[in-house]
C-alpha cells in the first residue's frame, strides 16, 4: 500500500510542477524577469526528476531481477545524486546570469505581471510541501522527502520574489526608483546563494550512501546487541559490518565460535541467536538486508 501511494504522490507532484513551470516561463518571459524564468527552469528539471524518481520507486517494488539480483536500492541514492547535482549547477548558473545583469545595468520590469505569478506559485508549492512531508510521514520515501525539501525551496523562493515586487512596485517615483531595474538580478544572485546548501546537503548525503558509509547510529545499534549475544558460551569474536542504501539498511555480521560450537549446540541454537539478534535490531524486517555466518576459523570472520 505504501509504494502506492508514494507513486500517487510522486505523480500529483510531476502534474503540479509542470503546470508551475508553465506558468514561470511563461510570466518570465512576459513581465521580463529573469528570476521568475529561473523558476520556471528550475520547476522543469524537478518534474524531470521527479518522473526519474517515479521509475525507480516501480522498480523499487520489484525487489530482484535475474540481473539485478540484489534488488534496485542502489538506484535510490543514484537518483538522489542526480538530482541534488543538476539543481546545484542549475544554482550556480543562475548566480553567474544574476551577476551579468548586475554589470549589464537590471532590466525594467513588468511588476503586475510578476506579483500574480508569485502570489500563485507560492501558494501551491507550500501547499504541496506540507502535503507531501504529511505522506512521507507515513511512507518514509527518501524520493518524497527530497521532493517535499524541493516544493519548500521553491515557495520560499517565490515568497521572496513576490515581497521583493512588491517593494519594487511601492519604490516607483520614488528617490529610490534608480536602484528598480537592479532589483531581480541582486534578487536572484540573494536567493542562489542562500538555497545553494540544500542541493549540496541531498549530494553529501547521497554519495554517502553511493560510497556505503557506514551510518554511526547502526553501528552502534548493532555493536549494542551483539554486546549482549556474545556473551553465551562458545561464542569467541565477531565482525559487523553496516551500510545504507537508498531505503534499505545492509547488516553483515561474522561470529567467531569454537570448533565443536554448531556440532554441541545445534541448528536450534543458532536460529536463537539470529532471532536474538533480529529482535535486537530497531530497523524493520522489511527495511534491511541481515546476513549472520557462523565459522570457527577466523580467517572466514
């Protein structure tokens, strides 16, 4: 039922930020605000992303194939990567446009036309933002959770834009109606640099996965149950090794016994002790890849 209704999401979502990005190149191109068309731009790529994260959640439900017979979790940070990768250079391009019209003088703009652009833009992408954190709450979608962080970025965004048309339009005949055509440039150089953290931080966390960084809170959490394991009788050593990928949390896990440990005890007591441990662990059955080995020799551990 979950998977379900993150595609349901995930495809409101694509819907929504087509219709977004419509509207922002379309005012952009009208009101002559290069700020509303980068919004535009930037709706556009996270509808292209989006329809990227909504193949793999549908692979996600395969579980394995002949080929991929581990499952298709290691897509999920892939795409994730992705995304936080073409949104920072989107950024960053923005920031070097914002910096030319700087030089180039501003440009007049048409503030009515962008004032309802902004007014209308920020409302839906707050609304989808707490929409889709709402669903994620219930999910635990790294895609939602990604997309949610984007609608929220875009309406603060947008909130921005729309305050800082306002101020341009009370600013007209003013004293200070000279420093109006800068506005949507220094505007959009402010508004890149301030958001450029976000894209950064899904990169970072990401390719941690993508490199199989250990998450420190498991290691704790299994090194903590395995304190308790090892204390029966003719278990000597163990090695435990975690990671995360995408929504999957992989445990490995090698118990050093003595040699007539699996002969003395039987198969019973080593099911005890994966059920022990399995009980130990907070992540769901669901949610995790756990692997115990039994061996006597320490070369094998």
């Amino acid at each position: 039922m979950q998977p379900t209704l993150e595609q349901r999401t995930l495809k409101l979502s694509i819907v929504m930020t087509l219709s977004v990005a419509s509207l922002g190149v379309l005012f952009g191109l009208l009101s002559g605000s290069q700020s509303i068309l980068f919004d535009g731009v930037f709706s556009t790529i996270d509808a292209g992303m989006s329809l990227l994260s909504l193949w793999v959640s549908r692979l996600l439900m395969r579980e394995s194939s002949p080929r991929f017979q581990h499952g298709y979790w290691h897509l999920e940070p892939l795409v994730a990567a992705l995304n936080g990768a073409i949104l920072t250079l989107l950024c960053f391009y923005a920031f070097l446009n914002a910096l030319r019209g700087l030089m180039e003088g501003g440009r007049v703009l048409a503030f009515d036309l962008a004032i309802v652009y902004a007014l209308v833009v920020a409302v839906v992408c707050f609304a989808m933002a707490a929409y889709q954190r709402r669903v994620n709450r219930r999910v635990g979608s790294e895609f939602l959770r990604i997309d949610a962080q984007g609608w929220l970025m875009a309406g603060l965004i947008t909130a921005a834009l729309l305050l800082a048309f306002v101020i341009a339009l009370l600013l007209e005949g003013s004293a200070a109606a000279s420093w109006i055509p800068y506005i949507d440039s220094l505007l959009l150089a402010c508004l890149t640099l301030a958001f450029l953290p976000v894209p950064i931080g899904i990169v970072r966390r990401a390719m941690k996965e993508v490199l199989m960084v250990a998450p420190s809170a498991l290691d704790r959490e299994v090194r903590g149950v395995m304190e308790e394991v090892m204390r029966r009788d003719g278990l000597l050593a163990y090695h435990s090794h975690v990671a995360k990928t995408g929504r999957v949390s992989v445990i490995e896990i090698h118990i050093v016994t003595r040699p007539n440990f699996a002969a003395e005890a039987g198969v019973a007591a080593l099911d005890e002790i994966r059920r022990e441990i399995d009980a130990g662990l907070s992540i769901p059955a669901e949610k995790r890849w756990f692997t115990l080995a039994f061996t006597a020799d320490p070369r094998w551990a």
